[in-house]
C-alpha cells in the first residue's frame, strides 16, 4: 500500500511538473495579405465568403486547383478558378466580361457598356442583385456536382486563386473574402 502511494506521488509530481503550453494564436497575416481579402484561418481549412455565399474545404482535400479563361457562345469572357475536391464537390468560381471589353476602339464596348448600366439600375430598383448572380442555360451549363460562384471582379478572382493555391500549398488554412 505505501509502495502504491509513493508511485502515485511520483507520477502526480511528475505530472505537475510538466511545462503548460498555452494555444498559440493564429498569426495575424500581412496588411497586404488583408487588404486583399485574403488573411490567415483554421489550420487545415481554406475558406472563401463572397456576396452570394461561402465554401469551405479541409486542405487535405483538395485534388487540384486551376484557373483558366474561355470564350462562352461567342460573346462572353469567362476567367475561371476551379477547386477540385475529393468527394463530391467541385467548386468553380468565375468573372465574365463581355468579349467586346477587350477589344479596343469599339462601338459594341460602349453599348455593352451602358446596357450594363440600364440593368444595374433596374437591379438596384428591384432590390436584387441579378447582374450578380451565377449565370446557367439550362441544360448545357447545369454542372451535376458542382458548386458555383460568380466573383464580381478580375482582380477578387485572382485573389481568391492565390489564397486557395497558397493555402493548398503550404498546408496552412486562409480565409479569402471578396470585396
């Protein structure tokens, strides 16, 4: 009986002798990386918040991430950012500009330009954000199994490409959120 509680002693004292390591706090991230939208998050984790919603995967997830840009029936410019995941999901976020947007000198630029104009005012009116919304053609553009976003400008997009590469990369969780 004495030998047991000396042996509790010692393991207790041991016990208590261990150092105590509080959490470390995630780090802060850059200012830089802040005023991007894209900060430092949960590690093993990469998430985005847009206008029209939110995504979130584990980074050991994560298959594949691409971005690539495509013509869309000849009148638009899609810049696609594509994370592919294990399971189910594919998330795809994009920016569409007209085709005409990057042509230069051109009357077509100037009356997309103000038929833009005329559907964000109705928008705005109607309280909706329709010219944000994610644009499909039934059946051709309906994807089985993914998830899609539409980013409201080149350079979110390509602030949220760099965020999930990086997070993918490093093994570190981000946070991106559009602007």
């Amino acid at each position: 009986m004495l030998r047991k509680t000396l042996m509790l002693c010692f393991v207790g004292s041991l016990v208590c002798s261990l150092p105590v390591r509080a959490q470390e706090p995630a780090p802060e991230g850059s200012a830089e990386e802040q005023k991007n939208g894209d900060s430092p998050a949960q590690n093993r984790f990469w998430q985005t918040t847009l206008t029209d919603g939110s995504f979130m995967v584990p980074l050991d997830r994560i298959v594949s991430v691409s971005r690539a840009k495509y013509v869309l029936d000849g009148t638009l410019i899609v810049d696609e950012v594509t994370v592919d995941t294990v399971g189910q999901a594919l998330a795809r976020f994009y920016f569409i500009s007209p085709i005409s947007d990057s042509l230069p000198g051109n009357t077509a630029a100037d009356v997309t330009a103000r038929s833009k104009e005329l559907v964000d005012k109705s928008a705005e009116r109607a309280g909706v954000g329709v010219q944000d919304m994610v644009v499909k053609k039934y059946p051709d553009t309906t994807h089985a199994k993914s998830i899609e976003f539409r980013i409201l400008s080149e350079k979110d997009l390509t602030g949220l490409y760099n965020s999930v590469r990086n997070a993918w990369e490093s093994g570190r969780g981000r946070h991106f959120k559009a602007k």
